[in-house]
C-alpha cells in the first residue's frame, strides 16, 4: 500500500491510498462535513491526478470520513471572497468534475452518508455510485438564492429529466432509493453491507483488461447521448465501433485474454 503525503506540518483534508490496483481518495475535513474549500478542492485534484497517472491503478474510490460524503461548497468561504478577503487560488469545480469524467480511470463514488449541491456533482461525475440506502440527498441552491449550474453538467447527465426538474426546483430532501430510481446513483445499499457492495465491484474491475477498460470507459461518454441509435448516424456508428472492436480483439490484451480462457488461469493483468 502507498499513501500520499501531506506537507511538513499539515493534516491533510484528502488522502490518497493504493491497494491491490485501486486507489482510494478519501475526503477528510469532517469538521466543516467535507465542504468543497479551496484547500480542499487543491488537495482532491491533486490527489486525483496522482492517481490517474499512476501506472499501477487499475480504479479510483472516492469516499470520505464522518457521516456527511460531501456538503458542496464552503459557503463561509464564499462570502469572505466575495466581502473582498482573500482566498487561496485552487482549482474549480468544473476541472474536478472533468478530472473524474475524462480521466483514464473509472471512478467510483463509495458514499459514507449526506451529499448536498456540489458533493453530489461529484457523485454524478464518478462512472459508479453507491451509497448506503440512509444517505440523503438535496439541491439546496435555490434555497439560499443561488441556481444549480455547474453541477447540472454532471447531474443532468445522470438523472432523468423530469425528476431532475423536480428536485433541482425545490430544493427537495430524497433518498438514497429514490436517487437510484433516478439514475444519480447505481445502487443504494442496505445498512451494513457497503464494504461487500463496494468491494464486489471492484474486484469486477481488478479483473479488467486495463487498456479495454479505459477505452470502455470514454465509448461510454461517446455513447451516452443517445445519438449512436439516430437512424442517419446509425451505419457511421456501426462501421466506427466495428473498426474500435477489430482494433482491441487484434490486440495484445484479447490475445492474452483468449490464452487465459482456454488455459482455465487468470489473466497476466488480474488483481
């Protein structure tokens, strides 16, 4: 296992660990319930980038410490900026967002409990999410006079329309079932089986090809819109995915692939 280090002197608010391919970025600022500081959101792209450049990482968790996933922003935070104090430069919303939904890596979003606003732009972002079935969820934006709007790029990828209009407009509490029946999350787990519901998916992914799993990964982005089925853009869809397909079956993963299956052993690349 190998663990980032943090300065000389600080406790860290994000930390990351490596384990048997997967890499686990764990937001710890539990006193103010994991709120997007500009600290924090440093150390969470950090932390993030370490990960996906890492050669051994076959997956990224992200999760947290304390009963709150993640708050959104640091509302204290904003008011000193916008009263004129000044605040550490730190990376945006919008470039975290897009680390988790163009990096090379799945990532899958392990919550812990509670995600407001921001925090669950961060869940919308990661390609898996589970949360424990007491975990609730809310867009408290238009509650405080502010408007959803970087976290409806993510989201509204993920959540179904009319449920979307709902909820964003009401600022309305939801569980963690209703937000799986909405598609912001992939499953809500039961009280006391999160470890095994987290860990059966990664051991899905630990046995991935690690080049087939990123390219899978982007041809879900590619195809998540819908437009492949457009009867117009069907057949260049097709011959597009039949040379994506020839490429990767001609390739030195399904050639180890295909000896492992027929040998009866795990691939040269299992974890």
């Amino acid at each position: 296992m190998t663990q980032q280090q943090p300065p000389a002197g600080d406790t860290p608010l994000v930390t990351l660990t490596v384990e048997r391919a997967v890499a686990t970025v764990t937001l710890d600022s539990p006193r103010n319930r994991n709120a997007l500081s500009a600290r924090l959101r440093t150390e969470l792209s950090r932390a993030l980038a370490d990960a996906m450049a890492d050669d051994e990482v076959r997956a990224v968790v992200l999760t947290a410490t304390g009963p709150v996933f993640c708050a959104g922003a640091d509302l204290k935070e904003i008011g000193a900026a916008l009263a004129g104090e000044e605040v550490e430069p730190a990376p945006e919303l919008p470039e975290i967002f897009e680390q988790i939904m163009d990096g090379p890596k799945p990532v899958v979003a392990v919550l812990n409990g509670v995600a407001r606003a921001g925090g669950i732009g961060l869940v919308a972002a990661a390609d898996i999410a589970l949360a424990p079935k007491s975990a609730t969820f809310a867009f408290t934006e238009v509650r405080i006079g502010a408007v959803p709007a970087i976290i409806s790029v993510p989201v509204s990828a993920r959540m179904h329309a009319r449920r979307l209009s709902y909820y964003f407009l009401t600022g309305e509490t939801f569980d963690a079932e209703t937000a799986a029946e909405a598609g912001l999350i992939t499953q809500a787990v039961p009280h006391g089986e999160m470890a095994e519901a987290s860990e059966r998916v990664l051991e899905g992914l630990r046995v991935a090809a690690p080049a087939a799993l990123s390219r899978t990964k982007q041809l879900l982005d590619e195809v998540g819109g819908g437009t492949e089925s457009v009867p117009d853009r069907r057949a260049e869809a097709f011959a597009r995915m039949g040379e994506l397909s020839a490429e990767f079956f001609a390739g030195e993963e399904a050639a180890e692939g295909r000896s492992a299956f027929f040998e009866k052993r795990s691939p040269s690349w299992s974890r």
